[in-house]
C-alpha cells in the first residue's frame, strides 16, 4: 500500500527531528554543560623525598660602616673615592675644626698659668710654715719664761696667739696650693675633651674595607651621625634570600646552599645558611634568610641578584603526590580523589616539598589512591570525570 505524499513528508521531517534531537542529546551528553570533566590523573606512591627550597636574594655586607662627624661642621676634605680600598685607621675625611686649634692654645697658656700659680703657692707654704716653726719656737720660749716669772701673762698669751695665726696661715696656704692643683686638673681634663674633638674632626676608617660611596663634598655641611662615607667589608659579603613562608619548612641555620649570581650564571658557587631572621614579611609572605659563601668571587658587589636553592635533608619514606594535585576548598587543603569514578574531595595534611614539583602527604591518603591533577573545569562531589591521561612515577 502506496502511502500519500503529504503523509511521507510528516513522517520525514519526523524522523529527521528525531535524529537531529539525537544529535543534540548526543553532543550535550559528550561535550555539553552535562558531559563528564575530562581530568589527568595520577597513583599515589610511596618514597622519600629530597626537598629543596628556592629564593631570589640580593648580595649584601653583613658589617657596613657609615663614616660621618659626631657634631655638626663642614666638611673640610675629602681624601678617598668610591671603590678604594682603604686600611684600619687610615683617614678617610677631615672636618673643618671651628675655632678648636685656638682654644686649644687658650687652655695651653692656662696651664701653664696654673703651672706659675703652683709654684707660687708652694712658695707661700713654705713661706708660711717657717713662720710657724718661729711662732711656735717663740711661743714655748715664753711660756717657759713667764712660768719663772720673767713675762708677763700678756706677753705670753701674746705670742700664743702669734702662734695660731702662723698654723692659720699655713693651713690657708695648703688650700691655696690645693685649689691651684685641682684648678690645673680641671684645665688638663678641659684640655684632654677638647683633644678628642678635635680629634673627631678627623674620619678614621674603623676597618680594613671598600668606599661604597660618597655622599659630602669638601664644603657641604653636615650634620650630626650624617654619613660623609660608607664602607663596606668585603670579606663579609653574603645573600640575603626571600622564601616563600608556605614552602620554607625545615629551614633552619646550617643548611647547604648552591648560589648562582646573576653575573656568572654558570657557575655554582657553594655555601651555607648563616642566619635565619627572626621577622617575616607579613606583606609578600616571605621569610628571610642569610646564605654565606664559602669562597668569594673576585669581582662581588653589593646589590647582585642571586639564586639560591637550599638543600633539606631526605625525608622517610612517605606518600608523594605531585604539587598540582593539591587544591583549597574554603579553609582545608585537600585533593580529589577518585572513589567507584567520581571525585571525593579528602584533606590531607601536607609535609615538605622538593623543587621536582613532588610534595609529601603526611595524613589523609593512602598509596595507590587516584587523585586529580588536572580537569577542565572545577569539580564537585557530583562531578562526573572521565579520565584521560593517567601519570606514571613522580612527574607532576
């Protein structure tokens, strides 16, 4: 039986609708909103690990000097340049000494006054105790002569009182020779301060170093702790290292370092971590460490950029996941692990890193455990994931 055309038309366009909803369901289940997330995933395994930590520093000198006056002044000279090496004690500037030098002369002549005035004294007491050895001689003859009738009470008492001014007069003359000494020491103390400024006028270099730089020219004024020099030790040079605070477990002074200067990027230069800081950046999340080097290259400045890459110890044997792995839902670190096909988000608690990208799972996964390291789009807990790629051994 022969069907109507207009019948075989309704029955075509139906069928192609079908086939076109088909398509439609077909696309939407494979690549839609409602496809499975294609992910990468990895095996949880079991080893130890090497960490390491890495940071960006900069090459600075532990002991820098900044040569400046103790007073205000102008700079009278300058003797050395930026980049000479200079010894312990060598002088490096001189300020303008003021009206030190005549001062100086002024508390000389003083002295000297007072030189005069103690001989002067010494000769009033000497003055003055002969004649109380006369008035005391006198006196006892007196008083031996009035006791046999021959003076007069008067007369006697008389030379008695002649006497006690004589020993009066001795007594104000040992405070006269007293007061000219202690007025000379002051003098000579006065003298001796004024020695150390003027001998502050003169800017010693305090060690053996390098001129970094010169901040006052002969004629500026300075002022008080201003810096007309700065010196630097060349043997103290070290890299001051930033760490990232989240991956600088296990840093700890005394670790071995490898450094690469940004000028000589080939060669690695061997070292060790000389201090740890005590302060964090709470702005960049960084910890700050000290590396020396064991050997210095001719040639370091300050300011050089270096790589530093630090060397922990081997961890025990523990469960390792590749870093990506790791993801942070609201306040726990986790992973997603793949349980019967669909993603379980579980916590772990997480240990060291290594700088191959690996990371130790201290808690929370088990070896052989699947986990998500890469997917399209987020995952939930309904998510469905279909796997694409499976990683072998530590590569992340």
């Amino acid at each position: 039986m022969k069907l109507p055309s207009k019948l075989r038309s309704r029955l075509g366009l139906g069928l192609l609708g079908v086939m076109l909803i088909a398509a439609l369901a077909y696309v939407v289940m494979r690549s839609g909103p409602l496809a499975p997330t294609r992910a990468t995933v990895t095996q949880a395994t079991v080893g130890s690990l090497s960490p390491s930590l890495f940071g960006i520093g900069t090459v600075e000198a532990r002991r820098a000097y900044l040569i400046g006056p103790t007073a205000a002044g102008r700079v009278s000279r300058v003797f050395v340049d930026v980049g000479d090496a200079v010894k312990a004690g060598q002088l490096l500037a001189e300020m303008n000494p003021v009206d030190l030098d005549e001062r100086a002369a002024a508390l000389e002549a003083s002295i000297a006054r007072g030189g005069s005035a103690i001989v002067a004294a010494q000769a009033q007491r000497r003055d003055a105790q002969a004649r109380s050895e006369l008035a005391a001689t006198t006196a006892q003859r007196y008083v031996q002569l009035g006791a046999q009738k021959f003076m007069s009470a008067g007369a006697v008492e008389a030379k008695q009182q002649e006497q006690l001014s004589a020993q009066a007069a001795v007594a104000a003359a040992d405070a006269n020779l007293a007061a000219t000494r202690q007025d000379v020491q002051r003098l000579t103390a006065e003298r001796a301060g004024l020695k150390q400024q003027r001998d502050n006028v003169l800017l010693l270099a305090p060690t053996d170093g390098v001129v970094i730089s010169r901040d006052a020219e002969a004629g500026s004024t300075v002022v008080a702790g201003q810096a007309v020099l700065r010196l630097i030790e060349p043997s103290s040079l070290w890299v001051r290292v930033r760490l990232d605070q989240g991956r600088s477990a296990g840093l700890i002074e005394g670790l071995p370092a490898r450094i690469m200067l940004r000028s000589n990027p080939d060669a690695s230069l061997a070292g060790r971590v000389a201090r740890v800081e005590a302060t964090s950046d709470s702005i960049t999340e960084e910890r700050v460490a000290l590396v020396s080097m064991d050997t210095l290259p001719s040639g370091l400045t300050t300011g050089e950029l270096a790589e530093v890459t630090l060397t922990l110890p081997p961890t025990q044997a523990s469960v390792l996941l590749p870093n990506p792995a790791l993801q942070r839902q609201a306040d726990r670190v986790g992973v997603w692990r793949i349980e019967d096909g669909k993603p379980r988000f579980a916590p772990v608690r997480i240990g060291l890193n290594s700088l191959d990208g690996m990371v130790q799972v201290l808690e929370g996964l088990e070896a052989g455990d699947e986990v998500v390291v890469y997917s399209e789009k987020a995952l939930t807990d309904n998510s469905r994931v279909k796997v694409v790629e499976t990683l072998t051994g530590r590569s992340p």
